[in-house]
C-alpha cells in the first residue's frame, strides 16, 4: 500500500528547479530532508546507500510532454547497497 506523505507541483523556471535540486542534494547529502508547505512538514532520514532511480516519459495526448523523475528509495531501517553506475552528461 502507497500512502503519500508530502506532494507539490509548481511551475518554476530552470533556475528555480536547479537550486531546488541543489538544497535536495545537500540535504540527502546530510542524511537529514526535511519538507515544509506551510503547517505540512516531513522529516526524512536518508541512509548512507539508496537506489537511485532517474527516468524519461514521454506521454502523447492532444500533445507531447515529457517528463524526467528522479525517486530515491530505500528500505526502512536498512542500509542499501551500492549498485552499478550511471552518469550524466
């Protein structure tokens, strides 16, 4: 069973978006996110080894959008494993 803890979606420019996902790196960096809108807050603590899952969609309706999800997952209590590597260019 999924039960969302925290969700947002804004529109925000590149610039926006990239010193998001740089506060986002330093803090799983850290060990330690915590998300807050408003009242709404939610603390992670993030281990050491995590799956790191990056993907690419296309959706094709009325018209095309594409998508890029980048999800960290870990087990609860777990240490994860190092996997194989991937990098971006």
């Amino acid at each position: 069973m999924e039960v969302v803890l925290f969700k947002s979606e804004e529109r925000k420019n590149t610039q926006e978006v990239a010193a998001i996902l740089r506060q986002i790196a330093d803090r799983v960096e850290s060990g330690e996110v915590v998300l807050t809108r408003g009242q709404e807050e939610v603390r992670l603590q993030i281990p050491a080894n995590v799956t790191l899952e990056i993907k690419v969609e296309e959706e094709t309706k009325r018209t095309t959008k594409k998508s890029l999800e980048i999800e960290i997952e870990w087990p609860e209590g777990e240490e994860g494993s190092p996997r194989g590597d991937m990098s971006i260019g």
